[in-house]
C-alpha cells in the first residue's frame, strides 16, 4: 500500500467526524468526506509539503462544508419566496387554505363529521392523505412532514394545500348524502 493511501485512511474518520460536527447529519458528513476525499485525490500534486497534509485536507473539507450551505441557501432563497406565495395567499381564487384547514379540525371534533371526514380522507390519492394525517391530524409541521415523506418542503406546502381543496370536496359530497 502506497504511503499516500495510508495517510489517506488516517485521515478519513477525522474528516468524517469534523463534517458531523459541522453538519449535525451523519449521510450529508458521509457525501462531504466522499467528496473532499475526491478532490484530494484529484489535486494531490498541487500539495507542496507532505507534513501539511492533515491540514490541507481539513481546509478543503472545511471549504466542502461551506460549499454545502451556500448550495442549500440557495436553494432556500430560490424556493421559500415561490412556496409562501401558494402557502400564503388563496388557492383556485378564493379557498384560504387556514379557513380549510380551521374548518377541517371543527369537523373532527364532532364525532359523525369525523367518521365523514375519515371517509373523505381515504377516497384521496395516498400523498394526500399522507401530508394530511401528518400535518393536520398528528399536527406535524410542514418541514416534519416533508422529512418523514422524504420530499421537498415546497412539495409537502403543495400537496396539503392541495389535499385540502379535494378533501373538502369529497366531504361534502358526503355530507349532502354520498356514499360512505
């Protein structure tokens, strides 16, 4: 094994455990080291002594983690602005997605409205019903939501807006007599 290979094995956990401490995800700490351990290997020949490998190695995880968060504030400044006006503002013109979702938790505190809006909720498709459960009934937030669903907030903020409008509907077309 080649003196370079060695050295690159020693420094593997303690690049893996300062990115953990960093990032606070142990899968984002294992992407981070894979990529550092990359570039090392990539751009060995720009280190010029051999004794300043450990801290080499460490500045460009270091840089590896900054590159990180910039990619996810990013993302967030791109995302958030188009998620809030959705979330915020009326869906079709003129359903509040609050008034939905006030009015929904009313309805679950009468017990024949509840078994009504049980029903409802399993005529959806299962990513509706799925963001409702655990946004409305088990009262996680969105961000919750969409890490137990392993999708993005922005998809999670859609599909409960969403979910809302046609659980409504499928309520009350009960209530003015449907089938159950």
């Amino acid at each position: 094994m080649k003196a370079f290979e060695k050295d690159l094995i020693k420094i593997y956990n303690d690049v893996f455990y300062f990115a953990v401490s960093w990032v606070h995800d142990e899968d984002v700490a294992r992407d981070i080291t894979q990529s550092v351990m990359e570039s090392v290997c990539a751009n060995i020949k720009a280190l010029k002594k051999k004794e300043s490998f450990k801290a080499w190695v460490m500045k460009i995880t270091r840089n590896k983690i900054n590159e990180y968060y910039r990619g996810i504030r990013k993302f967030n400044e791109r995302y958030d602005d188009r998620a809030s006006e959705v979330i915020d503002g009326e869906i079709d013109g003129d359903i509040d997605i609050e008034d939905l979702k006030a009015d929904i938790l009313q309805k679950l505190v009468h017990e024949e409205d509840m078994i009504n809006i049980m029903v409802a909720l399993n005529r959806l498709e299962q990513k509706y019903q799925d963001v409702i459960r655990l946004n409305i009934i088990c009262e996680y937030d969105l961000i919750e939501t969409s890490k137990i669903l392993c999708v993005n907030v922005n998809t999670a903020r859609t599909w409960s807006a969403r979910g809302l409008v046609k659980l409504k509907a499928e309520f009350d077309s009960i209530d003015r007599g449907g089938q159950k």
